[in-house]
C-alpha cells in the first residue's frame, strides 16, 4: 500500500490567497530586517575571532562543571559542546584583548583548568586562533559567495525560461535568504560558516523546486492556450503539489534527525535547512507563481511557436 500525504488531484486555489500571502511575507520581511539592524545576528567564532580548542579525553566530562570552571578563568564568553562520540569536546572562547599574547595566555589557563578537572588523559587535536581579519574576510566572502549564488540563479533562470521566470525566481529566493537571517537573529542561534552553507543549499532546495513549477506553468501555457493565468497557474500548483510536499516531508525526517541526534556541531546547519525547507516550499507556491501575474506574463511567443509545430 503506497502512502499518500496529498491526493494525487487537488484544486486548492492558492493564487485567490497570494495577496494574504504577499502582506504576511512582506511583514516578516520588515521584521526580520528591523532585528538584523537592531538586534544583529549571534556571529561565531568564524566571524567574531577567538580561540577553537578540540580535545579528547578518556571518560566522559562533565560539562556543567566544565562550563562553570572555565566561565570563571575571567576570558568571556565560554562555549563547551559534544560533537559526535561524548569524549569529543569542542571548546570555544572569545577573542582575548592583547594580541597574539593574550590568546597564548588563555590558552594555557585553559589546558591547566582542563588538567584538574578531566579524568584521565586529555588529547589536543586541535587549537586555532581567529583573528580579526580572518573574520572579516570570512563575513565579506560569505556575502559575496551568497550575492553571486543568487546572480547566478537569475542568469540560469533568464536563459532557460522567459525573464519573467527570472525575476520571479530570484523574489522568492532574495525573500528566503532574508527571513533565514531573520530567524538566526531572533532565536539568537550561533551564526557561523555552516550556516552560510544552509544558505546556499536553500537557495539550491528552494531553486529546485521553483524550477519545478515553472516546467509545469509553462507546460500547461502550452497545452491550455485560452485558459485564463490565474487559472491556469493554480492548475500547475496542484500539479506539482504531491511532488513537493512528499520532497518536504522526506527532507525534513532527515533534518529533524540530525537536529535532534547530530549534537551541538551541526545544529545550527540543521536549524537553517529546516527553515528554509518550510519556507522554500511556501515561496515557491505563494511568491514565485503569483509574481508571474505581476508581469503579466506573456504567452504570444509560446502559442506561436506551438502554431509552427502543429503546422
């Protein structure tokens, strides 16, 4: 018995709703865009500069202990996780003022204080230093990587389809990327290179299923050349609304398992890619379709290379 979570025909008018949709997106946009200026995002290590020590120890720690000792060595910010097996601990502490020195410094009060209080033998696999212009370079290339991306989408998109397609894409991606950063900045959830790559992999997952429903509108602008947009575009919606929601669903059984059992590591990875699944889904269906009417797409060129074909 096969599972189906949407009937294989549906007829949910999903363009009637597209300016409910548009006023909520336009408010979460604003929102997100007022706690960008106002609260910031919660920058990582890769972006703020600071010391990144990763150990190995024998037994499994105790990190309340741990975070309550190091928290009290007076170097700020002490962030202690378990990645991958229990005895794998990744140990991050803001940038220290005083140069190279001062790092050098707090990283032998650390391996000291970790000496007392670790059971058994303590292998250091890995201490880094961040610096401020590494981070700064890191922010500026990961702007960069994510500008070209969607630059990149909208020349692929032009080309393979009309302009129209193009622009309407490129919304709905710019409308992802924005209230993913928006989210980072309310919940407060650390901001780092990982999360650059969620991005990009939204902007990919959200592409993908954009394209798929551009294949299905400007199949049907063929197939149905008197039926009014409107109608038709909600005809390609439902189309293509089985394909999308069994590609959510698995996608996010996948990403809730990592969320909830990959560790600290990995989560703010997870955390984006599941919001960005939910919400590549919703623009793909309520602001990558309806934009096409705002251009009042043109279907002349279509018809009249079907009348050549037929002829």
């Amino acid at each position: 018995m096969r599972l189906k979570l949407v009937p294989e025909k549906t007829s949910v008018k999903f363009i009637n709703k597209r300016l409910i949709a548009m006023i909520i997106s336009c408010v979460l946009i604003i929102a997100s865009l007022g706690l960008f200026f106002n609260k910031g995002l919660n920058f990582g290590i890769d972006f703020q500069g600071g010391i990144l020590v990763e150990i190995g120890t024998e037994q499994p720690a105790d990190l309340k202990l741990l975070r309550r000792e190091l928290g009290q060595l007076g170097l700020g910010d002490v962030a202690i996780q378990e990645f991958g097996a229990t005895t794998d601990l990744l140990i991050r502490v803001e940038q220290q003022d005083g140069g190279a020195t001062a790092q050098k410094v707090a990283v032998a009060k650390i391996k000291e204080k970790l000496s007392a209080l670790v059971v058994g033998d303590i292998s250091y696999r890995r201490v880094e230093f961040v610096g401020p212009k590494v981070s700064g370079e890191l922010i500026r290339d990961g702007i960069l990587a994510v500008v070209l991306a969607v630059s990149a989408v909208l020349i692929y998109i032009w080309f393979r389809f009309e302009w129209q397609f193009g622009v309407g894409a490129v919304i709905a991606l710019v409308h992802d990327v924005l209230l993913t950063i928006g989210m980072f900045s309310l919940t407060g959830l650390e901001f780092n290179l990982s999360v650059i790559a969620a991005i990009l992999t939204i902007v990919g997952y959200s592409l993908n299923d954009t394209v798929v429903v551009y294949d299905r509108i400007r199949e049907n602008l063929r197939k149905y050349r008197k039926m009014d947009l409107k109608e038709l575009l909600n005809l390609s919606l439902n189309e293509t609304l089985s394909r999308t929601v069994m590609t959510s669903v698995t996608t996010l059984i996948a990403l809730f398992s990592l969320f909830f059992f990959g560790g600290e590591v990995i989560r703010g990875f997870t955390a984006a890619m599941i919001w960005g699944v939910f919400i590549g889904t919703y623009s793909s269906i309520f602001i990558a379709a309806p934009v096409l009417l705002w251009f009042e797409l043109r279907r002349e060129p279509i018809e009249a290379d079907t009348a050549t074909s037929e002829s």
